[in-house]
C-alpha cells in the first residue's frame, strides 16, 4: 500500500542552527514528492515540489529537499532556520497519472528556540 | 487577487444540525478537494471533484455530502450522520494537466460541534 512517513512528530532547534525533516514512502512507481507548511490555524502553503530531473530541488523561504529513491526518502532540509519558520511541515507523495489524490504524511511540528 | 476562499473561518453548530462550508476559487481550475484535518494527524481526503457536476468519495465521505454545481463552488455538508465533526477542514484546488500537480489550499474552517 502506498504510504508517507514523517517519523519525528516533534523537531526543536535553535534559531540559526541547520534543520533536516524527515519524509520516507512507499510507491511502486515514479513518485511525485511535495513539502507544505502550515502555521498555527491556517492553510497549507507548497514549499516546493518534485517530479523529475535534478534531485535537489530549490523551493521558497530558503528550504530545499533531495529525492533519494535507493532510500524513497524526500528530506526537507534548510541551512539556517529563522523563528518565523516555526510550523507544521507536512510531506506528501501524488499517486500517478489516473489517481489524482495526495498521499499524505502526519505532519512534523517545528519549535525554535529563541 | 486570485485565491481559494473558505467561509466562514469559524463555525459552531449544535448536534443534530446540518451545516454547509462555502470554497470558492477563482483559479479556474478543474480538481477541488475536502480534506478534513485533527490534530497530530495528517490529512483526510473527504471528497474530491475533478470536473463540474462530477465528484467521488475519499476515504472518509460518510456523514459528508457535497455539489459542484459550478467550476467555482465545491460546498461542503456536514450533515448530523457524522459522528465526531468537529475539526479543521481544508479546501484545495488543482489544474488538471494530466499528472497530480500541485493543490492549493484554502485557509481553512474550523467546525466545533456544541
């Protein structure tokens, strides 16, 4: 079954320390991966997205996310985090050309510490 | 100022009571989405549209029911046969280009059942 994991549900950094977010899935196929952020009460805001060529994709507010398919992994990472990225990430993968649906990871929540 | 559009931000309704969230877009696109959001879980798909006067069940459509009646307008009806409503509820939408591209999202309406 296909399936999107987030093993950490809780991540705390410090301000200006580097942060890596965790996204592994399960598919038979080609993957096509996306990062959303959402803040507290809000919409969901895309990160950035993948769906084939260079692996390390660049997307907004400084974040990037490799694809690795020998480890199905689509890790969000960034350098330097600021408190404004404080928020719930959330990692999911699109199931195919004929399914139109996103299936999605549980979500890891990101506290910075002052 | 284009955009997906959820009202109202807050909804309270007595048990027993129907009650309907609006989702407007002027994206002019084809796909709409429900999903439906509790905390530290990731998102549920409710119902999804892919064209006007067309939709299909996601994984959690008992106790829902919606209408596109337009490309613009995919109303949700929380009707008094859902058990447990009180959540988050998340509006997207999608260009249909033939592969599961990126879905944006609404701000959002939170239901709480009295």
């Amino acid at each position: 079954a296909q399936s999107v994991t987030q093993p950490d549900i809780h991540i705390t950094v410090s301000e200006g320390a580097s942060l890596e977010l965790r996204c592994n899935y399960s598919y038979g196929a080609t993957p096509y991966l996306f990062w959303y952020v959402q803040s507290p009460g809000q919409g969901l805001q895309l990160l950035l997205k993948y769906f084939s060529g260079d692996t390390l994709v660049q997307g907004i507010k400084g974040f990037e996310a490799e694809f690795k398919r020998s480890q199905s992994s689509f890790n969000l990472r960034k350098p330097s985090v600021h408190w404004s990225d404080a928020a719930e990430y959330f990692c999911a993968v699109g199931a195919g050309y004929s399914n139109y649906q996103l299936i999605w990871g549980a979500g890891t929540k990101l506290i910075i510490k002052p | 100022d284009g955009g997906i559009t959820q009202s109202p931000k807050y909804l309270f309704r007595k048990e027993g009571q129907n009650v309907t969230l609006s989702c407007e877009q002027n994206l002019n696109h084809d796909a709409m989405y429900w999903y439906r959001q509790d905390p530290g879980q990731g998102l549920r798909l409710i119902y999804y549209s892919q064209i006007v006067n067309d939709f299909q069940k996601g994984d959690i459509a008992e106790g829902y029911s919606v209408s596109r009646e337009k490309k613009e307008s995919f109303p949700l009806t929380v009707t008094s046969a859902q058990k447990n409503p009180t959540a988050f509820y998340l509006c997207a939408a999608r260009l249909t280009s033939g592969r599961p591209d990126t879905q944006y999202f609404g701000p959002g309406t939170r239901l709480t059942v009295l």
